[in-house]
C-alpha cells in the first residue's frame, strides 16, 4: 500500500537535524524527497560514530530519501535543482537570511516556477531583528527560550541544558505538520504558501503551558522563576532508579498501599491534592524514604498492580531489550551492502490505510544523481558530461572494513 504523501515530491536543502528530520517524517509517510546536498556533503554527514564514511546520525535523520549532489554555484548546477523545483510540490531550506535569494532560489524565483509550490524556510531566530541571519544551533535556542532556565540545578540555581537537541527535534516536528496543513490547504484552495519556522518560536511554544502560565494572564504575570520547578521525579531504590508519579486521590492511595503506608491515605496533609501540593517536600522526603526499602524488581510490581504509574528508569541499551519496547516492535533492523546491519526506530504514527515505512536507508552522496537527471530528461552523455565539469558529484559508500 502507498504512504499518505505518495506522489508528492520533496525538494530538501535543508541540513543538520531539524529540517532533515521533518522531511525524512514525510518520507517515512511516502512523500519522495530528493535531498539537495553541495559537492562535498552537508555537515552532518561527519558528525559523530560512523561507518564507512558517514555518521550515524546523518543515517537516522535522512533514510528514504534520494541524494542529489549538485554545485548550485555553477549555472548548470542551479538549472538541473530549478527544472526539479517546475516537478516538486514542496521546497524546504534553512539557509541563513538572504542566501536563498542569492542562489537563485529565493521564494519569488521559486514560485515564478512553480506557482503552487509550498515553500518552507526553516530559521533559528526569525528573519528580522537582533539575532535574525546569526548561526543557531541547538543550545542557543534553550538558552533564548527560557529552556536552560527550566532545567536550573535546585540548590544553585545555575542553569542547565537538556541533553538532547530538543530544540532541533520539536522543530522537526512542527515544521513537519506545518508542512502537512499547508498541503492540505493546497488541495482545496489551489494555492501553495510561504511556512516560515523559526526554532525560538517552535520551542517557546513546545514549552509555554507547563514551563510558564504564569505568564499567561496579562497584568497578573508573575515571574515563573520564583516557583519550585516540578521535582524530577526519580527515586532511588535498593538496586536501581525508578520513576513515580502519584497525583490523584487513587494513585497516592494505590502508591501508600504498594508501601504498605496505607496510614497515609487519610493523612489529613496528603488527603486532597491541594495538601499535597502544599505539602509537596514533606511528602516527597516520606516517598523517598520508603521506596529507598525495596528493591526495584519487589516494588515495580506492587506500584502497577496498585495503579501506580512508574517505571524502572533504563539505560539507553536497557531500551533495547525492554518488555513493552519489544512487543512495540519499534526497532527494525535493515541490512546495507556498504553500511552493514543497521537498526532504526520504525515511523512512530502507525496508518492502517497508508502505512509509513522505512523503504531504504540514507543515501551515498549524489547516488540518485543519474536517476534524477533521466527523469528530467537529459541523456547519458549531458549526465557523464556534468559530472566530468564537477557540477554533479558522486561518492558512494566505502565498503566496511574487513
């Protein structure tokens, strides 16, 4: 069966994570995206644990997609992307500001093309004011977001950033369905339409209604920093760290009878959820102390029987081989003649009309570049002729090493 986007066709000169990412969703759901990369790869391509020449990460950000490796600075180059753009229905890029328009591939050039066309710019800050045109990378946009504000150590004070780009991935997310609605406005309207992303705006957004209600009400505002951020929520036991989370009536009760405390039920200072929000350290030093005289394997299954919401707290290899991961079935692993066995979490959104799949791994710089000029109509001896000029690049995979 065909996925929900097939027949749309995906023009990706995005690099690094976020606009990689929204595209590869795309292709996981059966768009054909043709990633549109300079003669010597993009960045990403060299970051990080690899195998035969390019990252793992480039490999987990770019599956189902066709490489094109095309010079845009020479005119033959920015032609053979301009016939592409006359055949795509999306363009995505996230250039810094004015580049687009310097290569020829600016919003009115593009749509002088293809009228319909839905054309997205990915930037870091936006595209007017102090920090417009500058370099974001991930950590920047948690600290200008408040995010590294959020994660302040408790006793210092100092601030902290998250761990993961999360930053990059939420706004993969929202340019992905972004994407989505504008293609969906196009089948009724006929129009295509400029979607601009900035990730300040997408992570400030992502964060706002836990991390800063009381900004919400206008004239009431009241700084958020002055509130005890939520606790972590982890708790030692005997043999390992688990997670518990008790916040109705029936969870406290069903947490103080998997602790045999079921004194604490009717605790006048616990009994309502009020109480316990203002009573949050006293009954977070009890919780602590107590989970701290079991072993994990003896109070998990107590805490789930109860209706306790809590989990061991895996490693990242613990998630391989976990029960509930495993019956999910999200990991696939794929074999590659250059790469060797690869393993990939499957397309999280499970289409039972449309599914979503991964059809091939990440591509060697411009493998598809012979595919993709045929398609456009140039004949074998124009496409040797081009690569011989270096206006088309193409380098395969080294093979593994034996």
């Amino acid at each position: 069966m065909a996925g929900a986007f097939d027949g749309v066709r995906v023009l990706d000169l995005a690099t690094m994570v976020a606009g990689p990412v929204a595209s590869m969703m795309l292709a996981d759901q059966g768009a054909e995206v043709i990633k549109v990369e300079p003669p010597n790869g993009e960045l990403m391509r060299q970051l990080g644990d690899g195998r035969a020449g390019v990252s793992a990460s480039f490999v987990s950000c770019n599956r189902n997609k066709r490489s094109l490796a095309v010079d845009l600075k020479k005119p033959e180059g920015l032609e053979i992307v301009r016939k592409l753009v006359a055949t795509s229905a999306v363009l995505v890029h996230n250039f810094r500001s004015g580049t687009a328009e310097r290569l020829g591939l600016g919003e009115k050039a593009v749509r002088s093309i293809r009228p319909d066309i839905v054309y997205v710019s990915i930037s870091g800050y936006g595209e007017s004011g102090p920090y417009a045109g500058k370099r974001a990378y991930d950590p920047v946009i948690q600290a200008l977001s408040g995010l590294a504000e959020i994660q302040r150590d408790r006793d210092t004070g100092r601030p902290k950033m998250v761990r993961t780009i999360i930053a990059d991935y939420t706004t993969a997310l929202t340019t992905a369905q972004a994407i989505s609605a504008a293609l969906f406005a196009r089948e009724r309207t006929g129009q295509g339409q400029h979607v601009r992303i900035a990730m300040l705006d997408a992570t400030i957004s992502y964060i706002w209604p836990e991390a800063m209600p009381t900004l919400t009400f206008v004239g009431r505002e009241r700084d958020p920093a002055e509130f005890e951020p939520a606790p972590d929520l982890v708790f030692a036991t005997q043999d390992r760290y688990i997670t518990v989370a008790a916040l109705s009536d029936s969870e406290w009760a069903g947490l103080c009878r998997a602790l045999n405390r079921e004194d604490l039920i009717d605790d006048p200072r616990f009994k309502t959820a009020y109480g316990r929000s203002i009573n949050g350290a006293e009954r977070r030093a009890i919780t602590i102390a107590e989970l701290e005289k079991w072993r994990g394997e003896e109070i998990l299954p107590r805490l789930l029987a109860n209706d306790v919401p809590a989990a061991p707290i895996l490693s990242r290899s613990e998630v391989l081989t976990d029960a509930q991961v495993r019956e999910n079935r999200i990991f696939e692993e794929h074999e590659s003649p250059a790469l060797g066995r690869i393993r990939q979490p499957r397309p999280a959104a499970i289409f039972d009309r449309t599914p979503a799949k991964i059809r091939r791994l990440a591509p060697s710089l411009g493998e598809d570049n012979a595919g993709i000029l045929r398609e456009l109509g140039y004949p074998a001896s124009e496409i040797e002729r081009l690569e011989r000029d270096r206006v088309l690049i193409c380098r395969p995979y080294a093979p593994p090493a034996k």
